[in-house]
C-alpha cells in the first residue's frame, strides 16, 4: 500500500475508534442520567441514527459527534445531505415505534477530551 494510502487508512481508523469511544461515552452518561437508551445505530429510512433516548414521555434522537484540536466546528461537519438522512431515519424510527410520547426532537453530543457538549435542536435552522 502506498505510504500515502496507508496514512489515509491509519486516520479513518482513529476517527472509527474516536467516534465509537464518543458513543459509548454518551450512552453511558445517558444511562447514568435515568435515560432509557431505547436503540443504538438503528437503521432505517436510508440513514442511521446514533443513539434513540427516552425521558417520561420524550424521545431524543441523539448525533453523536466525536471531535479533536484539528476541528473547527463538528456541527458544520453535518451536511444538509446528512440532516436529510437523520431527519428520514427518525421518520421511518417513529412509524415503527409503538410507544405513546408526547415529544421527539433531536440533539447533538458533541465529545472531546470525555467532555460531552449538548446542543437541542441543533437542526431547526435548517
């Protein structure tokens, strides 16, 4: 493998592992929070969603971004194309879900350094 594919490689690798960290991190801090993490990587409706979290009657679908010193802005690395496919995948999550509740929105981790960032509705200005 060429040494500038390998390097290509070797970085999708560390941002996989970083971004599965930063998942666990906040499926852990929801847990630990009395939140009922109710699907992980559910798919569907042509997208994924991280993390599915319910509160009383609430659902959150939760992004979960994992972010280094070399990134500006993680809420900019979300794409209008991505929104979309967030926005299809908790669509298609809702026409499957059984249970009452009363409000769903999404939210955004964002994680660096095990410190996990909330943002609400971080896609209403979209």
């Amino acid at each position: 493998m060429p040494q500038r594919a390998h390097h290509r490689a070797a970085e999708r690798l560390l941002a996989l592992e970083r971004g599965q960290r930063a998942e666990e991190l906040v499926y852990r801090q929801l847990l630990g929070s009395g939140r009922l993490v109710i699907a992980r990587n559910w798919k569907g409706g042509g997208g994924e969603l991280d993390l599915v979290a319910r509160s009383g009657d609430k659902l959150r679908f939760i992004e979960v971004r994992a972010w280094s010193e070399v990134d500006r802005d993680s809420l900019h690395s979300i794409t209008p194309t991505k929104v979309a496919r967030l926005r299809r995948a908790a669509e298609a999550f809702l026409i499957s879900y059984a249970e009452p509740f009363s409000e769903a929105c999404f939210c955004l981790a964002l994680v660096r350094d095990d410190v996990v960032r909330w943002v609400d509705h971080p896609f209403d200005a979209e």
